[in-house]
C-alpha cells in the first residue's frame, strides 16, 4: 500500500471513529430524505433486485441507515466500513444485517461476487489520484451486469480539510470535491459504463452540488 493511500485511511478511519456517535444522531435516515434522493435509492434498489446478480455492498455504510434501508426493499444487503466504531453502531442498530471492516482500497469480495456497489456519500474523503483504485474495485467485485450507485458532494476540483465535524469533533480528514464530468470519466476509464447521472444545484443557503452516478458492468461477451 502506497504511503499515501496508508495516510488517507488512517486520517479517515480516526475521524470517523471520533464523530461516530454524533454523527448516527445527526445524519438524516433515508426516509428523512427529500423525494428526489429517496427516489435515486429506491430506482437503485429495484434495478438490482430484478437483476438477482447477488447481494449490494453498501461501502462507507457508516452507522449502516442506507443499508438497512435499502434492505427493507428486499435487497440482499452487506455493509463495509473503514471505521471500526461505525461498524460496531450498524451491527448494534441492524444485528439482522453483515457488516464489516474494510476498505474500499481492497474491498473483502471475491470478483464478481456482487450483483451491486452502493457508494452513497463515501468516496470524497479519497484523494482524486486513489480514485482510479477505488474504481477499479467496484469494477472487480460487480458481477458482468452489476450495477453502480455513487451519490456524493462535487465541485470543481475544492480541496477541504475541516479541523472538526459533527458538533465540534476533531477530524483530519480531507474532502475533494470533483465535477460529475471527471467522475464520470474515471468510471468510464474503470471499465463502467454510465447509464444515467442527476446533477442538483446547491439548496438556498447551501454551497455545495450533489451528484448521482449510475454505471453498470458490461456483460460478457
């Protein structure tokens, strides 16, 4: 593992231990959601259940809200998280449901083994040169026909690094928020091919763009 990519999961995985329990009080739940964003998920979830590829790994499942969510809607779920503490809250909350420690670095998948990827506000803690890496795990662990939701912040190439989050909890994490356009392009160049994207401008009073990506593995030739 390259030092950068051991610094960037140690920073990630330390501040999400540190916030875990503000942040489970804070973030909303799905069904707490605007209608547009509930909306993306229960499209995502009804794709891959008429697939029946194989179950969705909800990676940086946090507290593990999304997945059981999207469990709820008969999608055969699993969980991965790089925090431990994040891991310990979804397993208390949703003992019906597997989670685990990992890393989307080197997820712990066998190829193919996935019928889909849900990254849902988790990928932009992951310096830009990672992401290829990260790509390239979604890509390996979805079976030929899988399919990938990646919802997150964009921007145009910001660099943040908050010193606390969360009700004033110490973070050393960074956010890099990229146009939907590079993202696209990575998951393009990561063998996925796009099949839609929603772009929403900034809220009144907000800053900053969301993004949804939905790509799918192509199938065997």
């Amino acid at each position: 593992m390259s030092d950068l990519s051991s610094s960037h999961l140690a920073a990630v995985r330390e501040s999400y231990d540190s916030v875990a329990s503000a942040y489970v009080e804070r973030v909303k739940s799905p069904a707490e959601l605007d209608p547009l964003s509930r909306g993306m998920l229960d499209v995502f979830a009804e794709t891959v259940r008429a697939d029946g590829l194989g179950p969705v790994a909800d990676l940086g499942c946090g507290p593990g809200k999304v997945t059981a969510h999207l469990a709820a809607r008969g999608v055969p779920m699993l969980g991965v998280d790089l925090s431990p503490a994040m891991v310990g809250l979804a397993r208390g909350a949703y003992p019906e449901l597997g989670f685990c420690v990992g890393s989307m670095t080197a997820l712990p998948v066998r190829d193919g083994a996935l019928g889909g990827v849900l990254a849902y506000y988790s990928t932009h803690h992951t310096p830009p040169e990672l992401l290829p890496l990260v790509f390239g795990e979604f890509q390996r662990v979805l079976a030929p026909g899988g399919r990938l939701m990646l919802a997150g912040h964009v921007g145009h190439g910001q660099r943040l690094r908050p010193t606390q989050a969360y009700g004033g909890r110490p973070v050393s994490y960074e956010s890099h928020l990229l146009p939907p356009d590079r993202l696209a392009g990575l998951l393009q160049q990561a063998g996925l091919a796009l099949t839609a994207r929603l772009v929403e401008e900034p809220a009144e009073g907000a800053e900053r763009s969301y993004a949804t990506l939905l790509a799918r593995k192509p199938e065997r030739a």
